[in-house]
C-alpha cells in the first residue's frame, strides 16, 4: 500500500472525529477453543461434514460465467453477530495519512451509522501474542529499529516518519487480526479487523506504509492453532511481496494475488501461487480467474483476505468492487475466514467518506452470511 495523498478538498489531515472509546466488551475475548486438535470443520458442530460439495446451477451473478466446481457450502451465519476488531491504537501514531487514520473513521461509521449483524470488539488481550508472532515474522533488528528509531532508515523503511507509538500501532493491527483468527477457528467461522499497512513489510523492512506484516502474523496465528493449510487471497491493488518474503518457502501457506498495480512490490509466483494482472475492464474476470484457480487446491483450513479498495483509485467501478466482495463470500462459504481492510485511498478526487464507504462493502458483505 504505498503512500497517497490526503483526499481532495482539504490540505488538512483527516477530518477529527471523536475517538471511539469501546464500550464495556459486549463478551469478553473469545476462550482457547478445547477442541484445537479438530479439523476445522468440525469444530463448528462437532460433526465433520464434506469440506466443498459439487455445484450443479449456475451462480445467480451476471459476471459469473459458471458456478465454481468444488464450492463449500454456505451454512450462513449462526445469528450471532460478526465480530470486528478495533482499537483506538490502531490510530495513535502522529502520522496523518489514509493508512494511519481511516480505520478510526470506519469504526465511528459502524457506531453512528451501524451495519446489521456487526460488533466491535477490542483485540488488545491479543497484543501479547501478536508480538510473539511478529518475532518470528521479522528479524529482531527490524523490530528493534520499529521500537527504537534507530537506525533510522531501517525504523523509517515503510515510508512514514518514525514516531514512538508506531510499534504499539503495528502491533495492534496485528492483534486485531491474531483475535479475528481465534474468533474464525474458534467456531464462528468468520471475523475481521479494521487493519491496514500489512503486507508489503518483509522480514527485515517496512515498505509502502506497511510496518509489521499483519497478514503473515495471521498466518502464524492459525497455525499454531492446527491450521494445516492456509490460503491468502490478497486483493489488495498492490502486489503483497512481503507476505511471500515471509511465507513463501512454508508448505503451509499459499498466497493468491490479484492486483491493479503492476510497478509496486511482487514475488516470483511458481507452484500453486498465482501473482494475477487486472485491469479496470477485466477486473472481475481476473478475480474469478484467481477463485476458480484456489478452488482447485487442497481445501484449506483458513482463509485469509486482503481486502483493499484501492482498485477503485486505478478506475475499478465501485459497483465492480460491492460484485467482487459478494464473489469472494461466496467463494470462502463456510469456510473460516478473516479479512483486512487493506488499501483504499483518497487519490482521484475521493474524500474519507467515500474511502470509509468503500470498506463497508466488505464488512456488510461478509456479515450477511
């Protein structure tokens, strides 16, 4: 995600909002789930049922060329609302920029103008973990730069002027992410965290606004928690080159990626991996293209998504970004599955409003289910 300007109209940051202080959690941070050894699907019911069913009807979507072999079966949700994950940290850094700023305006959105089936939960119990992981995410030098300052051009490596608090924002997004993980494996099969600046930090740098890769840290999460397969479908405009500087040698893992940007971070994509180019006019198909292409892999455990907009700000449609969403839901059915907000900017004229209505496509999307 690399750096953007503020959105047009204004030379000022972003607009001040009230800072959102999280009410008493409406439950407490979800348990360590007993059942960890299950597989995952089975851990929703106890009773194991087949992971994909073959499809025989056609997707009632008009950019959908066919129903894709090997679906999994989308149960809906439970009635329970979808948990989603923010903390005021995520924005206390003195940085002004839509990475470092946005998440706060979409949680204030979510109070003010709320969306059904959606709650917000704080991930801050999840800071601990989250370090521990972020440890074998990155080299300690680069943490300790992050943390320190110093040197200053490995603390500044992702492109914003170090402050104090930009390791404990890091680290925060990250936790939002290592909780919506526990949330997904735990039974509720889907959650999300209003996180961004993830993946184009590698193991021993910044890039792009990305600071501590947040994605990889999710990774981890599940597989700690037994994951044996993991799929990210990284959405995002921009390519996740860190991701797979991380991850890439773990058999474990498998990284998708669709992206509108081609000159902005990349990986060399062999095996199951796909590094897919879009443009505006095929944007859909390309995203069907990479669905059809995970749909043929071994099932995973996990999926997660990398939701940016910021394809809108290289002249997707926005009513092409609301189809890819549903596209995505229907692909991941039952599945458990976590989502970032990722990339999203104010470039081309856009203010934070339509920035932060963006984003409540994913979230409307995915709490429908």
């Amino acid at each position: 995600m690399p750096p953007g300007p503020v959105p047009s109209g204004t030379d000022a940051p972003a607009p001040r909002v009230p800072r959102v202080s999280l009410p008493a959690p409406l439950r407490p941070s979800r348990p360590i789930c007993r059942w960890r050894w299950l597989p995952s699907m089975c851990r929703r019911s106890c009773v194991t049922w087949p992971w994909r069913l073959l499809a025989s009807a056609e997707l009632p979507l008009t950019v959908s060329r066919r129903l894709r072999q090997c679906r999994m079966p989308d149960n809906g949700r439970t009635g329970e609302p979808m948990d989603i994950y923010f903390h005021p940290t995520y924005t206390d850094v003195e940085n002004a920029t839509e990475t470092t700023r946005k998440s706060q305006l979409i949680a204030t959105s979510l109070y003010t103008d709320p969306i059904p089936n959606v709650r917000v939960v704080s991930p801050m119990d999840f800071t601990g973990e989250a370090e521990r992981l972020a440890a074998v995410a990155h080299s300690r030098a680069y943490l300790e730069a992050v943390r320190t300052g110093t040197p200053t051009d490995v603390a500044r490596s992702n492109g914003l002027a170090w402050c104090p608090n930009l390791y404990g924002m890091a680290i925060a997004h990250s936790a939002g992410l290592v909780a919506a993980v526990d949330t997904a494996l735990a039974g509720d099969t889907t959650s999300g965290s209003l996180s961004s600046g993830l993946h184009h930090a590698s193991r021993t740098a910044g890039m792009g606004f990305c600071t501590i890769n947040g994605v990889a840290v999710a990774v981890y999460a599940a597989l700690a928690r037994g994951a044996a397969n993991v799929l990210v479908l990284d959405i995002d405009a921009h390519c996740g080159g860190g991701t797979f500087d991380i991850l890439g040698a773990d058999p474990r893992f498998t990284q998708i990626d669709v992206s509108t940007s081609f000159t902005y971070d990349r990986f060399p994509a062999s095996g199951n991996h796909r590094r897919i180019p879009a443009h505006s006019g095929d944007y859909l198909q390309r995203i069907e293209e990479a669905l059809d292409h995970a749909a043929s892999l071994h099932a995973p455990d996990l999926v997660v998504v990398n939701a940016g907009m910021d394809p809108v700000n290289d002249g997707v449609p926005v009513d092409d970004m609301a189809v890819r969403e549903r596209l995505v839901r229907d692909f991941v059915g039952s599945t458990p599955a976590v989502f970032a907000i990722a990339g999203g900017y104010g470039w081309g004229g856009h203010s934070y409003d339509d920035i932060v209505s963006w984003h409540r496509l994913t979230i409307s999307e995915w709490a429908s289910r």
